[in-house]
C-alpha cells in the first residue's frame, strides 16, 4: 500500500486506545529502542501498548529498565491496532507474522529500510539513518511527550544504527534528532559506554575466533569473517553477541564490501553485509531474499560454509560497480 505522512500515522496513532507493538526477531537496539519508545509515549497518553518480539532480549540492553517490560507472547487483550517498527517486511516479525497479516483493524508499518514492501493498511517508510531518527517526528505530531527515558531509547537507536554517526546515510537530520534527544535528557555517555565499551570476556574470546577466520575475495574487494555453532559452545557466548563484528574487516584499506557469517545452525548461515558505497548491499542481499540498506543490509543463505562463501562472492561481484 501507498506510504503514509508522519500526520496521518500520528492521527492513527492518536485514535486508537490499545496496542500491539512488533519489533523484528534478533532485534537490534534500532528496533527496541523505538518500539519501546513508542509503547511509554503512547501509555503516557492513556493508552494500553505493549512492546513483543518472540525473541528474549540481549544482554547488553538490561541497562535499559524499560526493556524488562518486552513481551515474548501475544498479550491477552482487544487490540484495535497493530504497529510494526524497524521491519522490512512481514517475515521480520517472525512468530507474530500471521497474527499481523491477519489482523482486521488498523495495522501501521514504521520503519525506515529502502526495501521494505509496505505491508501494513498505514505505512510510514522514511529512508533514514534509523528509525529511531523519525520516530521523534511521529511522536511530535501525535502530541506524544518524549521523556528522558524515551529519549534514551531513542538515542540508543540513532547510536547504534549511525555506527556512532560515521555511516555514511547520516545527514543533518540525524543530528538535528540526536540534538532533540539530548535536550530531553538523553545520556549519551552511558550509552555509548553499554553499546561499545563493555563486553563479557566470552565476547572477546568469540571476537577473537571470528577474526582468525578472516579471508579474502575479488581482489581483496570483499571481506569475509564466520562466527560457527563450535565457536558459540567453545566461547559460551551468545549469538547477540556478535552485533559489530562485521565492522572490523570495514576497517582494512581496499575493502569495498564486508561479510560477517553466522552459523544459526548446521546448513544455515545469517550474513550481515556492509559495503563502502562500490557495491549495493540491498541488492547483494535481494539475491537471497533479504534486504536492508544500500550500505548495509542482511539476509539468510543455505548451504555448507564453501557453497555459502562461493554463492555470496559471486553476488557481490555481480554488483560490484
């Protein structure tokens, strides 16, 4: 369906009286932190709103207070609307994917992916750094307050998905939304703290597997590093755990593309794709039915490891410019 105005996703917003709000599977701190955002504000108002994803939370987000309250279930309520936020498409909802699709009253889709396929009735895809950064706008225009702790989920968003603002889809708005935040007390030194200064040693032990497997491709253009089901039960670590990775091989002069493999389980591997701007990542993952951003994107690829390696490379190099 056609894409909606931030007012007329505000007014819907404003209208309804209890809802169901869905972040993706694997959910990042983009994808937490506005669907919790947006599920205070929205009890603020004197609505019902609860924040699902079938996943639990990673670790690193505990010191967010609020993130206790996500859901794991559907709750048991009359919902007149469901809201969708930070997701491409309906299969990012996971478990909760039908229970969206199916659902007969208002459905919005708030999100900021150039491949989303707006799904839902409503549809609010602004391309954009995060979609922390416009969610601040919606909330304006449907007179919801944004507390200091909305404003630390906020921020937690814009932090994580602008690669501490280095990406190169930042723009004058994200900092506009960044300087928004702090005024309404966002913290930004403790985020930024949680989000990449502190780390479990089975981190660094599966940070320090997962380089030692580094290997290079089409002329030393693609960068690919794999984290194993061995690795995780080696380590102890978890697989949120990995969130970063992908950046480090970013960082080696005459990369263009970076790969980080993640083994979900035996014949099944989740690929997070960074590119420096010679190759479209959005394209590269399209190929395997994913998606994401012209600069970083991700999908899902079946095979033993060398097949996987072999078909990703092959891709890349057919979008590489």
């Amino acid at each position: 369906m056609a894409d909606k105005s931030v007012e007329e996703v505000a007014e819907q917003l404003k209208k309804s009286t209890t809802a169901a709000i869905f972040c993706h599977i694997r959910p990042d701190g983009d994808a937490l932190g506005s669907g919790m955002a947006l599920c205070l504000a929205m009890r603020a108002a004197g609505k019902t709103a609860y924040l699902v994803c079938e996943e639990k939370i990673p670790e690193k987000f505990n010191f967010l207070p609020a993130l206790s309250q996500v859901a794991t279930g559907m709750p048991d309520a009359d919902f007149d609307i469901l809201i969708s936020v930070d997701c491409a498409d309906e299969s990012r909802l996971g478990a909760f994917a039908a229970e969206y699709t199916r659902f007969k009253g208002v459905t919005v889709n708030i999100d900021h992916h150039i491949s989303n396929t707006y799904y839902g009735m409503y549809n609010c895809v602004k391309e954009c750094t995060a979609t922390c950064e416009l969610l601040p706008r919606i909330l304006d225009a449907a007179g919801f307050k944004i507390t200091k702790e909305i404003a630390d989920l906020l921020m937690v968003g814009l932090v994580t998905d602008s690669g501490c603002f280095a990406h190169k889809d930042v723009t004058e708005n994200t900092f506009l939304a960044a300087a928004r935040l702090v005024k309404e007390g966002a913290d930004v030194n403790t985020i930024n703290y949680n989000m990449f200064d502190h780390q479990k040693k089975c981190r660094a032990l599966l940070y320090a597997r997962a380089m030692r497997s580094i290997r290079f491709a089409l002329s030393d253009a693609l960068a690919i590093i794999c984290v194993t089901c061995e690795d995780f039960a080696q380590t102890g670590a978890e697989q949120s755990m990995t969130e970063g990775f992908v950046d480090f091989p970013m960082s080696i002069d005459g990369v263009e593309v970076a790969a980080a493999l993640m083994e979900v389980r035996h014949g099944q591997f989740k690929i997070s794709l960074r590119s420096k701007g010679k190759v479209n990542v959005n394209a590269v993952a399209a190929t395997f039915g994913g998606g994401g951003h012209i600069l970083a994107s991700g999908c899902m690829i079946f095979g033993e490891y060398e097949e996987v390696v072999e078909r990703l490379t092959y891709a890349v190099y057919q979008h590489y410019e």
